[in-house]
C-alpha cells in the first residue's frame, strides 16, 4: 500500500531541488534524505527530478548501442557476470570480425543510435587485441555518422592515448558499486583499478562513461557513495544497470530482484546528484521496470541501450522507438539532428522471434545468435588448464 506524501516532506524535496536548479551540488545529508523517501512522496522526487533533467540535459532522448567485439572466458570474477571463466552459463567464447563489427555499427546507425561500443571481456587489452579493433575504429571515426566507444576493461595511460588516437571518443569502464561493497562482489581486481583506467582515460582526452549495476545486494549507502565518487571523477555518462541475474553466475538466486519503484527512485536520486550527467538506462530494464519503462524520463534518465545488450536481450527498436512516440519525446543522432521516433522503420525483431524482418542482422534477435544461447546449469564450473 502506497503511503501519502507529507508537507514537511513536499516542501524539502522542492527546496533542494531549487538549490540544484540553482547550479548547487547535493550533500550527503540531503542525498540521504531522498533515499529515505517513500510511498508518494516518490512521486513528487519524480517531479523534480524530470525539472533538472530538462533544465541540464535537455528534453531530447539519446540512443546507444553496445555489441561484444569478444566474449566470454573472462578471467576476472565479477559474481554478476555470464562472461567469466569462472562460471558455467550461456556463453560461449566467440570473437567478432572487423566486418560483422562495421555491420552491427551500420545497424545501430539506422535505429537512431548515437553511439556505438565495442565490449571486450577481460581484465584489459592486449596490444594484439588493440591492432585487431584499430581498423574499425579508424574506419568508424572517419565515417562521422556515429561515436565510436569501447569498453575493454582496464587501460594504461599508453593504452588510452592509443585508442584516443585511432578514433575512440569514449571509454566505458564502470565502478560497479562502492568501494566499500565491490570486495563483495568482485576478488580479482580492486576497486581503485578501475578508478584508475577512468583518470587514465580522462588524461588521454577521452570522454568518460562510468555508473554501475543496482541490485547486487548493495545498500543506498553504497549508492550514495557511488554517485559521489562518479561526481567527483567528473564523468560524463552514468549508465545505470539493473541486475537481470543470470543463471550460472554466483548472484543467481541469492539476491533479491529490485521492484520496478526502487529502480525509478534509483535513478531519481542520481539526477538530483549528477544534475549536469546524461544517465543512461541500461541493462535489466525490461526485466526490472517492465511496465513502467517509459517512466525512466520522468525519473530524470535522458538516454538508453536499443537493440541487445552484451549476453542478454534488449526489447526490439520497434518498440523502443514507439516509446518515444507516445511519450511526445524526440531522440538526436551524433550530429546532434533532432528526429521524431520512427517505429515502422525500426528494427521488428523481439527476443527468440524468428522474424524474416532484416534478415541476418546483427543487432536483432535470432536463433544460433551468442545472446540465444540456451542456459546451462546453475553452479556448474567451467574447467580450465
């Protein structure tokens, strides 16, 4: 039963609001204080946070798409993720060519997307690796149609510099959780690692897209602790995951899901905090939000994933796209052109649909793809030499 907002409540809610609007940074206090909030006070949270969305970052939607350039037999533990070695799930190792890299951009490009990211898993590139990915990023750069982005795990200052210099524009290197909980969840490397990669990133002239996942059993202290690290680091993007726990994994059955008014205070609390941040709403959110997607806007998110995730499936573009639509919202591409949603023009694939709809493309949803996987055991380890 949802409990009716107070005065004392509406009016302090409002007043902090204001200070952000004003150009002021949340306090810890008062961040707290909006974690504490409940029932229809939520609601207004909604309000304000929607306020300052529009006033820093605008009213316009931005699209990303992400696809795994090589997965699996990550050497990292990370407890929520399908990719490790460590684990037995649904994926199997594979690596994408140049090509098939340059035909998923091409497919993003068409569904709106503004930004395009290669995701590798494990604990960083190596200098083999960065030559293989060298041609589709020059190549993707002098096109100009889209930002190039990768996600390679950790980088050194020369690993930077040389994906700055081959046409990457942004890094994606997430801390996950809070210093204080990633000991929790992750044993092979160390928070201050990645903080590490996003200061390496920053010097090299990168742009810096760096949130977490919610759900790994963290507390809003430890949300609170991210969203302040993230501020001070100064990034530019916050993509805010929710675990979609996958079977296999370490965290499958032991956590509790979140319901979909925790996920939109989450992402509320954040705006209020990084007022200036394009908050992307990313993994989990068909899962977690399911009918109050449409809701991530009015909670203060400004951009999201379209098309599929990393090893599990998104909604299909189509579907994406007629959001917008009846939301009255418009998206902008990388030359920063406003557009109004298109659904009939949007990819019509949904997850283990065998539609003939863009045969053979790489971003939608097919049987044989690595996301359709059939799941293995839970617990079973992989056994490796």
């Amino acid at each position: 039963m949802i409990s009716p907002s107070t005065p004392d409540n509406d009016q302090r809610i409002a007043e902090i609001a204001t200070s952000v609007l004003a150009g002021n940074l949340v306090s810890r206090e008062q961040a707290q204080f909006l974690a504490s909030l409940e029932g229809d006070d939520l609601y207004d949270l909604f309000y304000w946070a929607n306020k300052i969305r529009i006033r820093f970052v605008g009213r316009q939607v931005k699209f990303c798409s992400i696809v795994t350039g090589k997965t699996g037999a990550c050497s990292e533990d990370c407890s929520y993720c399908s990719q490790s070695k460590h684990y037995k799930t649904h994926v199997t190792p594979d690596k994408m060519t140049v090509d098939e890299m340059l035909q998923a951009t091409e497919e993003a490009r068409a569904n709106g997307a503004n930004s395009m990211g290669i995701v590798n898993s494990g604990r960083g590139p190596t200098d083999r690796e960065l030559d293989w990915l060298e041609p589709f990023y020059r190549k993707t750069a002098e096109q100009g149609t889209i930002r190039p982005c990768a996600t390679l795990g950790e980088l050194t200052p020369e690993q930077a510099q040389r994906l700055k210099d081959m046409g990457v524009q942004r890094i994606n290197h997430n801390l996950e959780t809070s210093a204080r909980h990633f000991k929790n969840i992750v044993s092979t490397h160390d928070y201050k690692d990645r903080v590490q990669t996003i200061r390496n990133a920053k010097n090299a002239g990168l742009s810096i897209c760096a949130g977490g996942i919610f759900g790994l059993g963290e507390d809003w202290d430890d949300r609170i602790d991210m969203a302040l690290a993230l501020r001070e680091l100064d990034v530019d993007v916050v993509p805010i995951n929710f675990l979609n726990a996958i079977q296999g994994t370490p965290l499958y059955g032991e956590v509790t899901r979140l319901e979909p008014m925790q996920a939109l205070h989450i992402i509320a609390v954040y705006k209020f905090i990084l007022p200036q941040q394009e908050l992307k709403i990313a993994g989990g959110r068909e899962k977690i939000l399911r009918d109050l997607q449409s809701w991530i806007f009015f909670a203060g998110g400004s951009s999201f994933l379209i098309g599929n995730y990393l090893t599990t499936f998104g909604r299909t573009p189509q579907q994406d796209h007629q959001m917008l639509k009846d939301l009255g919202l418009t998206y902008t591409t990388f030359d920063e052109v406003e557009h109004e949603a298109q659904p009939d023009a949007a990819m019509t694939r949904s997850p283990g649909h065998d539609s003939p709809a863009r045969e053979g493309a790489l971003l939608s949803r097919r049987d044989g793809s690595l996301v359709a996987l059939p799941v293995l055991n839970q617990g079973e380890k992989l056994v490796t030499t």
